[in-house]
C-alpha cells in the first residue's frame, strides 16, 4: 500500500475521531509527514505535520485540539482529533511534508461533523 488512510466517520459537535495512515516503507522512512484537509471546491490544507523525529506542528486552527503522531516501526501516522467543530468536516488525507507536484496521494478518509 502507498498511502492509506483510515478512522474517519461521522461525529456530534464536540467528539472525538482518531486517524490513522499507513505507509509504505519508501515514503514513510525517515521523511517528514503530514495530514492534510479539503473540502469539495477548496484547496487541499496541511492540517499537521510531524518530522520523523517527532517534532509537530499545527495549523492555528486546531492547535490545542488535534496531536499527530507517528509509529515508525508500522509506518503509519496518526492524527488525534478532539473537540472537533462542524468546520473540520472534510476528506482528511496523510502524505509526505511537504509534498512534490509529483507525489501521489490516497483515497483520503471523510470526517463529517455534524449534529
């Protein structure tokens, strides 16, 4: 598999969804990933990223709400998300920080929140 994310779901106000990707080995080693979001006409944003070390970082967004992690042992990267609000609603994508207009991306995985 080269990219495959997983968790999403529908979720009140308020909830809380945990998401994981797994990797391929060659895209996962020892590279920088990250979770990204879009929603139907808007460009794809970078949610969070994390270097392979395990420093993050978080778009303003939803700092204090969402924590990306990441196993390297299984190559997979996850993403926390907590207090969610209607405005997280979107296709939730993970990849490689940052990506190359050459680098592919997978299926993505929906989060919907909504009451």
């Amino acid at each position: 598999v080269q990219l495959q994310a997983s968790g999403g779901g529908q979720v009140q106000p308020g909830g809380s969804l945990r998401l994981s990707c797994a990797a391929s080995g060659s895209i996962f080693n020892a590279n920088p990933m990250g979770w990204y979001r879009q929603t139907p006409g808007k460009q794809r944003d970078l949610v969070a990223s994390i270097t392979s070390g395990g420093s993050t970082n978080y778009a303003d967004s939803v700092k204090g709400r969402f924590t990306i992690s990441r196993d390297n042992a299984k190559n997979t990267v996850y993403l926390q998300m907590n207090s969610l609000k209607p405005e997280d609603t979107a296709v939730y994508y993970c990849n490689r920080y940052p990506t190359k207009p050459w680098h592919r991306w997978g299926q993505g995985t929906q989060v919907t929140v909504s009451s």
